[in-house]
C-alpha cells in the first residue's frame, strides 16, 4: 500500500499547492454567481484528440481545438496551454483551450509527460526540464501541422505551468508571446515555500528524506512514497490553502481521474522526484525572452502572487502586471466570471499580429 509523507511546512504550505490534479470524491455546491466552469463544452470548436513526440521521443498527447467559423484559406494563429502542476489537461487547461479557439485560435492543451495521458515512466514524476521540452514540442507539432501559422504561436502556463513555459521560451525564439495565469515558481516554493516560510534546516532535511527513499525504490523497485499534494479529506486542522485546493480537486466542481492513475495517488508526484524542483530557477534570465511579449495574471487574493509579482519585476519589456480584483489562486482555474479571457485572448491578438 502507498503511503504519502507530509514534510513540515513544504508540504503544510506549498506542496498543497503545487501538486493540483483530478481525484477523490465530495460534496459540490455551485458558486452563487455560476463562475466555475471547469467541464465547460462550446459549440464553437472542434476538438481533436493529437499525440507527438517531445525531443526525448517521450509521447505527448493533447486535445486540439479549431474554431468551427476559422477562414479555411488562412493559417490559424496557435497557443499552447499547459495545466496546473499534477493536474491534466481536463482540470483548467481545456477551458482556456476553448475560450481562445472560440477566439479564433488554434489551442492545444496537453498533458504533460508522466501525466495524464502523456508517457513517463514512473508515472507522476518530476523533470521539469521535460516538461518544459513539452512545450517546444508542442511548437514543433503545431509548427509542422497544414493550417497553422508557425511564425505565431504562443504559450500560456497555469499554475506550475507558468514556469515551465518560461523557461522553454528562454531557449526556443518560437514561442513568440508568454502568458501566465496564477502563475508558481515550481523551484523557488520547494526550496524557499511560500513567503520563504520554509527554513534551510527544513529544506536539508527534505532532501535528506528523499535521498533515503532512493535506497529503498532501487532495492525494491517499487515506489511508496509521495509528496502530500492535495488532500485527500479535509479536517479542523486543514489550511485555508488546503480548503482552495480540496473544493476544485477532490469536488465535482474539477475532479477528474485519468486513466494512468488511481484516485488515492492524483496530484502526489513521486518524493524521490519532487525534490528535482530544488535546482529548477524558471525566472533566471527571464529578461532575455524580450522583446517577446509577456503577460502575468494573478488574483488580488491568490495566495501564490508573489511568484507573478517577481516574474513581473524580473522581466525585460514588453511585460505586464495584471492583478484580478476579488480574484483568490484557484479561482483563475475555472471562475468564468472572474477569468480575463478577454485581455488574455486580445494579448495574443496583439503579440503574434493577428488581423
């Protein structure tokens, strides 16, 4: 039976938030304004199920969605979508994929590699120089496909997505325009946590922890032991961070279980593997990616605003700073009423010179 280790305040603070995926089971009562949306459906797209091969010829798959109304005789404009660290492309990322295809784009949301419906082995791993890879690949797939403009496409990341999109666009020009929503720097919340609330102590022992499991998954050859990520149930002692999580992952509202997984291990990522976040720096050089544009969208409320906050202050121009009035982390996962589509679908109107 797998078991999952909690780790001080990582996993009270920050590992809470950094794995977001399907699971679980729970009560749903809908927002009073009808906002989230998670499984919205348009009649506006098509929607085709593709698959292709990162550069480590690992198969990625995703959902691509055209706009029923798209001029046959032009090029479509394209932007790639990347879930929530631990989620898949169900939960958040088809939204936004469908919003920006009913824009007029191409979007392509994919899992990516150990998740979903992605290959990686073992699954619900940590290699964030491959999931950032994802993304190029996404390009090269795009960039090859008839009907699509290679000199414009885009990404947009969410959550922990945000940072792996960053720091494919640091070495691949072809990714023309950036846009992150509730955005986490995946490196900088497992060494430091939120606001830096983890100690080194805490962080040495962290590692020291995982090394330890090292021995025993090669000795055995099995894996038992995984990050906490969202909770399974919540209790007196769950965090407010807990409760956000808990109300879009394990409710109706966003839950969703793929195939490759089991309800008890969605959103937990593997421990010997979650500590390669240690030497992931996404918003190093972050300034050479201009004169590409880049947009960061956070909520006024998100406890996770500090990681667009300092992207935003690293950054070379063109950038900019949009902060959602109300707006809290999860929110900007699938509140409809509280989601900019509108600036983020004209962003990359404007950035990639669509007529």
């Amino acid at each position: 039976m797998e078991t999952f280790t909690m780790k001080a305040k990582l996993t009270a603070a920050a590992l809470s938030v950094l794995m977001a995926s399907a699971a679980s089971s729970g009560a749903f009562a809908a927002d009073a304004a009808g906002g989230p949306d998670n499984f919205y459906k348009s009649d506006r797209v098509t929607m085709e199920k593709v698959s292709f091969h990162n550069l480590y010829r690992m198969n990625v798959v995703g959902n691509l969605y055209l706009p029923k109304n798209a001029d046959q005789a032009k090029a479509l404009p394209a932007v790639i979508v990347g879930h929530p660290m631990g989620a898949v492309k169900e939960q958040s990322s088809n939204l936004y994929a469908q919003k920006l295809a009913e824009a007029g784009f191409a979007a392509l949301a994919i899992d990516l590699s150990f998740w979903g419906e992605s290959a990686g082995e073992p699954r619900q791993s940590v290699l964030p120089d491959v999931y950032s890879d994802d993304f190029s690949a996404a390009v090269d797939f795009l960039g090859t496909k008839q009907g699509i403009d290679r000199t414009k496409i885009g990404g947009l990341g969410i959550c922990g997505s945000g940072s792996f999109l960053i720091s494919a666009a640091k070495i691949d020009p072809r990714i023309k325009a950036v846009a992150t929503v509730s955005m986490y720097d995946m490196g900088a919340a497992t060494r430091n946590g939120l606001r830096h609330g983890q100690t080194l102590e805490q962080r040495k022992a962290v590692i020291e922890q995982a090394a330890e499991e090292r021995w025993k998954e090669y000795e055995t050859g099995k894996i038992t032991q995984y990050t906490s990520g969202t909770v399974n149930e919540l209790t007196p002692q769950s965090t407010a961070i807990d409760r956000e999580f808990y109300g879009f992952y394990r409710t109706p509202r966003g839950e969703f279980t793929p195939a490759s997984s089991t309800k008890e291990l969605t959103t937990h990522s593997t421990l010997t593997s979650n500590v390669k976040f240690m030497n992931f720096y996404p918003f190093n050089d972050i300034e050479t990616i201009s004169p590409r544009p880049m947009l960061f969208v956070a909520g006024e409320n998100a406890h996770s605003i500090e990681f667009s906050e300092d992207a935003y202050r690293l950054a070379a121009e063109p950038k900019e700073l949009l902060i959602v009035p109300g707006a809290g982390h999860v929110d900007l996962y699938d509140r409809t009423d509280l989601i900019p589509f509108e600036k983020i679908t004209g962003f990359f109107k404007k950035s990639l010179e669509v007529k």
